[in-house]
C-alpha cells in the first residue's frame, strides 16, 4: 500500500503541472470502463459531463476522471484526454464510433500570481494530453502538482493530496483531491489539521489537534470575498457496485470535506466528488458497503490535509506561503 489512489488496482493516475502558469491537470485513467457516479455540493462549480454521473442517466460507466485548474478555461483538459483514450480505440459504442467518457471537474486558480496570458487558447487541452501520456501504476507526488499546482486556502497553500485504506473484507479504497478551499484546512492561524483524528502514521506531520480548540479558532478564515475556490476530487474502490452505490460513496466523500475543511460547500465553492468503482472485488453485502461508505468519509479527509502539507510555494511575487513555509519547525 502506497497510501495513494493508485492502490486501486485497474487505474493509472498523471499529472501535467506548468508552475509558470501556476496551474496543471491531473487525469485518472481506468484500464476499462468503470461504474460511476458523482455530487456537486459547492454553489459555484465547474464541470464537463457531470450531469451524466446522476443515477437515473443512461451511460453506467466513464473511461477517465479529470481534475483540473483554469477555471472554465480548464474544460478544454478533458479534450486531450478524450482525444489519448480515442487514440486507443476507447469509449462508448455509438454506431461505428466511440466516444470517450471523461467527466472533469475545475477548480479556479486564475488570480494566484502565475502568468495567464496565453493568447487565443488555453494551454488545457495540451496539459489534458500531457496528464494523459503521463498516467502510471504506482507512486505519484503530491503538493504542487498537477490539478494541485496553483491551489490556495484561507491559510496557506492548497496542494494535491492522495489517500487509502482496506477495508475488514479486504476491499481497498481511495481518494484524490485538488484542495483549493476558500476555508481552511488547519486551525485558527496554527500548524494542526481539522483531518487531525483520522491521521494515519504521521502522514501528515503526527501534530494531532491543539490542546484547546476557542471561538478564535472557529471563526470564519476566507481567502478573498472576490474570488471563487473549489476542492475536487474522487473516490474510488475495487468493489463491484451499482451506479447508485458509486453515488452514495460520493456522498460520503463530502463528509471528509465538512471534516477537513472549514467551512466547506460555500456559495463561492464548486466543491465536487466523483467516484468510481472498478470491480475487482465482489461485495458481501450490506455491511461490507457502509464499511466502505465509512472509509471514503475518513480517506477524503486524509486526503486533503496530505494535499496542503505536502504543498510548496509557487515561484512568483506574492505567492501563497505553503504549510511548510510558516511551519518548517514541525517539519
């Protein structure tokens, strides 16, 4: 176990990160389609086929999940990852064609110092592709990478992060998110996570939480009232599951949210899950699930304080200082 994503077998996961345009995508591969579904819960989110992830719509399972920076400019990443899968024959049969299933989610990252004058198009579809070329089994860094690059907080540099866990029956589960929150994944103005309870080996620093936690901590820490934010990511697990199952793992992933964020979901979030399952592994039955709906809770929340504590400054004037800046001393 990597305590990453790619503990999932049957996918593969790469990053395109351009630190002078302080942005990048990351791309999630499936080895073949998969079941999936996903939730919006941010009031101010950006996204590419996410309405297909409902329940009640036709198309089951996707070949790709992308997570991206560039606001709505960043949609055109889905394309160069749709545009690799096609190369390979990929996607769903129509007549005698095929049409890759790539749903993406962005995040914004347009005000965080990087250079956005890039002419007539964006650099998105390239970065798309490149993610997609980039895709591998096996380890992946975290922090300022891919979809993560140009990430910020209300505190310090957002990041991207990456968690697992097995379950009692042996089903492994995963979540990967871009923490671009306008709240706050530590407390007050310290180095603790909110993740803090569900820390597993000091992959996060071993802090635990404050003696006390006060009203000061509590407060609300925005990074701008003119601005918009969004943390995504997704959940994914080697079970066999339905759409609807996929779904309610989604839903429990914005659980880890509410737990590692604070506040999370607000007006000016896009905050979005997918989730995916890749059907490795058959379920015993309903225990077994809400283990696995308990577990995709605790690994997003993993998962998002791993993504700022792995973070680093971006190299330009007036970048956000990274968990690792002000706090070296915990280090």
């Amino acid at each position: 176990m990597l305590n990453l994503l790619t503990d999932i077998e049957g996918l593969s996961v790469g990053h395109a990160t351009d630190l002078g345009l302080g942005s990048g995508v990351t791309a999630i591969v499936f080895d073949k389609p998969a079941v999936a579904s996903g939730v919006v819960l941010g009031g101010a989110p950006g996204g590419r086929d996410t309405a297909l992830l409902d329940p009640a719509m036709t198309v089951t399972e996707v070949d790709a999940f992308v997570l991206s920076g560039g606001s709505a400019f960043g949609l055109d990443a889905a394309g160069g990852v749709q545009a690799g899968l096609r190369a390979m024959g990929r996607g769903f049969p129509v007549g005698n064609q095929r049409v890759p299933i790539v749903p993406q989610a962005i995040l914004m990252d347009l005000l965080n110092g990087g250079d956005k004058d890039w002419g007539l198009q964006s650099p998105y579809r390239d970065l798309g592709y490149e993610a997609f070329r980039a895709a591998a089994k096996g380890y992946f860094p975290l922090g300022t990478v891919g979809a993560g690059t140009g990430a910020t907080t209300a505190t310090v540099k957002g990041g991207l992060g990456s968690a697992s866990a097995r379950s009692s029956a042996g089903h492994t589960i995963a979540a990967i998110v871009a923490v671009n929150a306008l709240g706050s994944a530590t407390v007050g103005e310290g180095p603790h996570f909110w993740s803090a309870p569900f820390e597993q080996d000091e992959e996060f620093g071993g802090l635990g939480l404050p003696e006390m936690i006060d009203a000061r901590d509590t407060a609300m820490r925005l990074k701008g009232m003119n601005t918009t934010a969004t943390t995504i990511g997704a959940i994914v697990t080697d079970a066999v599951l339905t759409k609807a199952q996929a779904h309610r793992l989604a839903v429990m992933g914005h659980d880890g949210f509410a737990r590692a964020l604070l506040p999370a979901h607000l007006p000016l979030d896009g905050d979005t899950i997918f989730s995916a399952a890749t059907g490795a592994r058959p379920l015993g039955g309903l225990p077994e699930f809400l283990e696995l709906c308990h577990l995709a809770t605790l690994v997003m929340a993993r998962a998002i304080a791993r993504g700022v504590y792995g973070a680093t400054a971006l190299a330009v004037e007036g970048a956000q200082p990274a968990w690792r800046d002000r706090y070296a001393d915990r280090l």
